[in-house]
C-alpha cells in the first residue's frame, strides 16, 4: 500500500498500528510530497511477519538514483506507526529534503517491547499472549523467537535492500531511535558495526544499569547484580525483563551500549558516528550524561546535546529535523 503522505495518511496508519488520534501534517503540493508505504515480511530471526513502513522521498519515482537509509525506532509501548502520526515524520521530511540533499528513505519497523535486542530467552508465543501489559493484540505483537536484533540488522536490512533502491552499504546506513527505541539503536550501531555507521539516540535510557549520583557527577554508580537493580527500583524485575536481559550480569552486560563501545573500540574496528541528545527534564538525563562522559573516558567521538524538554513527543518532534540533517551530512554520497 501506498499513498503520498498527509494527515489523513498518517491517520490510516496509526489505526493499522491499533492507536489512536493522528497530529496534522502541513499542507505541500503533491510534488513535493513523499509516500508512505505499508509492507510486512517473514523475519527468520523471530519465526514471524513484520510489518514495517517506508517512507519514500519526493524524487524516489525517478528511476536510476540509489538512496542512504535510515532504520527509525519506536520507544516502549510504542508502534512503527507513531513517527508518522505523532511526529510528523512525513511532513518533517519533505521539508528537511527539499533543502537540500541528500534525500534519504525512512524505515519504521515493529519493534514490540522489545529494547530491540536478542534476547537471552525466548518466552514464546503462549506467554507472551498472557501478559496483560500487551501493548497490542498478540497476533501482531508475540513471536516464536525474540532476537530483535537479527531481525532489524539481518533481515530487515535485507528485505529493505531487495525491496527498494537503497545504497545498500554500512556507509549509507544508518539508525535512530527514541526513548528504547534510542536505547536498542545504540545498541545495534555498536554491535552490529558491520551494518550502521551513524546513529542517533534521542531521550534513551542510555546507561541501562546507572544507579547514581543523582544529578550525575562522577564516579558513576553500576549496577553488579539483579538485587542491586531492584533495590534501586523498588520492586523486582518482571520474566519479561529476566528473558529479556538475562539471568546474571554477564548476560545482561552484552546490552550495555558503553561495553559494546568499549568492546568496538578494543577490536581495532571502526564506530559509528554517535549523536545523543536528552531533554533537561528527562528522567533518564543522568544516564546521557554517564553515557557520554563514558565515550569521552574512551575517547570516543561523538555529539552531545542537552535541550530545554521532556520525555514527550512535542520535543522528538521539534527536533526531528535536525537528526535528519545530521544523518544527511553523515550519509552522503552519490546515488548510483
């Protein structure tokens, strides 16, 4: 399915991804629009269908020319549907691109709750069915196998690559995310170094285990063990969380975006270019700026920016544009 994008496309889409209400979309002449195409797929990985949404740029119907693509991530709760519908991804990108090139294609994939990682245990279809914090119906939400991040890094960017006309290379390739969707964006950049090389991670949790100090200063604070994390919750974790991280903190540490810097960085192999960016009334602003003052410890290049803002939609969508102006400049090349 296909149309150009609107307001009302964007409506119809958030109803395909269960949700509700959709945000307005400024009006644009039709030439100057982009579409918005809805595809599902088999994913090996999670032994089911996906469906993911394209967005495709104004210049995309002129055969020959091959474009960067960027992988966008949904947060907790969330559906791939919601960067249309509450970020006016569409009307923000035909915006940003008729500045200037590069043009780049827009993926939005169906992310589950699933911090978009491969998960240490797979609860299956039936558990995942008896959760009653299902965030969708189970028939699109629960899968055989939860390795989230073979199903983005492998086989999404594989039936991405066959479907469309993408410059199917790690150079022109890149992720972003809000909220656990930036959280499984960092995640993926740094593990998957073959795919991506650049990654934006906006309002992400994205020093999962800091336990403090609150303001951050340094030294910051780790979590060494299952009871230090609930303690600091208080409450304990959930199966899903366990399955999900694992059963000790080895298992949990392979999910650790400064580890798999740390990791990258000891390999000799190169990083992705990093942006991470955090509302100054964020919860999780201590854990940005643990985060980043542990990529300058390692001395790790990347952009660091604090904005007056929340944990909310108004801001991703103020600032939209700018991430997509910076993968542009960290994305270009001739299309081919």
């Amino acid at each position: 399915m296909s149309r150009p994008c609107s307001a009302g496309s964007a409506a119809l889409l958030l109803a395909l991804a269960g949700s509700a209400a959709a945000q307005s979309a400024p009006a644009a002449r039709p030439s100057q629009r982009g579409t918005v195409q809805v595809r599902s797929f088999y994913s090996a990985a999670l032994g089911a269908r996906k469906r993911f949404l394209v967005y495709l740029p104004p210049s995309y119907p002129r055969r020959g020319t091959r474009y960067p693509v960027v992988y966008l991530l949904h947060g907790r709760t969330g559906n791939e549907a919601e960067w249309l519908a509450k970020g006016d991804l569409d009307a923000v990108a035909d915006s940003v691109f008729a500045a200037g090139p590069p043009p780049l294609i827009l993926v939005m994939p169906d992310g589950d709750n699933s911090f978009w990682v491969n998960w240490e245990a797979s609860p299956g279809v039936a558990a995942c069915a008896g959760d009653s914090l299902l965030a969708e119906a189970p028939s699109s939400f629960c899968v055989p196998v939860s390795r989230y991040g073979d199903y983005v890094a492998r086989d999404l960017v594989a039936q991405v690559d066959s479907a469309f006309r993408t410059l199917a290379d790690r150079a022109h390739r890149g992720v972003a995310g809000l909220s656990m969707g930036g959280t499984g964006a960092l995640t993926l950049a740094l593990t998957y170094p073959d795919v991506f090389s650049a990654v934006a991670a906006l309002s992400s949790v994205a020093a999962p285990f800091y336990l403090g100090p609150r303001p951050y200063q340094a030294p910051a604070g780790q979590a060494r063990s299952l009871g230090d994390l609930e303690e600091a919750m208080g409450r304990p974790l959930g199966p899903f969380t366990r399955a999900r991280w694992g059963p000790d903190t080895a298992a949990w540490w392979r999910h650790d975006p400064e580890r798999a810097a740390r990791r990258l960085r000891d390999s000799g192999r190169g990083l992705p270019a990093i942006w991470l960016e955090v509302g100054t009334g964020d919860p999780y602003l201590d854990e940005n700026r643990a985060f980043a003052a542990a990529l300058r410890e390692l001395h790790v290049a990347h952009q660091y920016l604090e904005r007056e803002g929340g944990h909310q939609w108004s801001y991703w969508r103020a600032h939209l544009g700018e991430t997509l102006r910076w993968f542009q400049h960290r994305l270009a090349g001739d299309g081919r």
